[in-house]
C-alpha cells in the first residue's frame, strides 16, 4: 500500500501562514481567496502535536465538514491538506461559491 503522502497531489495553492517564520502554519488559497487552514496544535494536552485544522471559505458553519475528525488530524502536513481539500471540496458541492467570495465587497480600480 502506498504512504498516504506520497499519493497527494494538492489542487488548492498553499502557503505559509506566516512569511519568513518557520511555524508549521498554513492557508489555502482558491482562485488566490483563502478558504482555509492547518496548523500545528501546540497545546498542553492529548492533541499536542496534532494539526487543528478548518475550513473557513462558507459561514455557513466552518467546521461543519469536519466529520468524525472534530478539526483534528494527526500525521504528515500532506494528511492535514488533503483533510481541508475534501471538506473544502464537499461544502463547495453543497453550497457552490464560497461565501469568502460570494459576499465579498466590489473590487475597485486605484485611481
């Protein structure tokens, strides 16, 4: 069976939450609108260690697509982002635009 890591192909960009810092912090970016997150859960309890991770691109609820994980996942970095790529994907099936975008206000040009 192949590592679980090896097979990720991410289809959101990721990056740093923090440029020039080495926390293990990263956002996830949609047509370059963040939607979501996954950090490295430094706590004082039985989840330390592990990455706390959401999807925040829908109001509607954010961690709604969470499931038996509870924002929780532990493993490689490349297990966090798959976990927020498919709840991303599965609360996008459900609620199409993201809400980030959606109710965003209107773009205007510099003048």
């Amino acid at each position: 069976m192949p590592d679980e890591a090896s097979t990720f192909s991410p289809a959101l960009e990721w990056r740093r939450a923090w440029r020039g810092e080495g926390a293990e912090d990263f956002i996830a970016l949609w047509k370059g609108t963040a939607v979501g997150r996954f950090y490295r859960y430094d706590v004082s309890s039985l989840l330390n260690g592990q990455w706390l991770w959401t999807v925040f691109a829908f109001h509607r609820s954010p961690t709604a697509e969470s499931g038996c994980l509870n924002g929780f996942v532990d493993g490689p970095a490349s297990k966090a982002a798959r976990v927020v790529e498919e709840a991303f994907e599965r609360a996008r099936t459900v609620w199409g635009v993201p809400d980030v975008i959606r109710f965003a206000p209107p773009h205007t040009e510099a003048r």
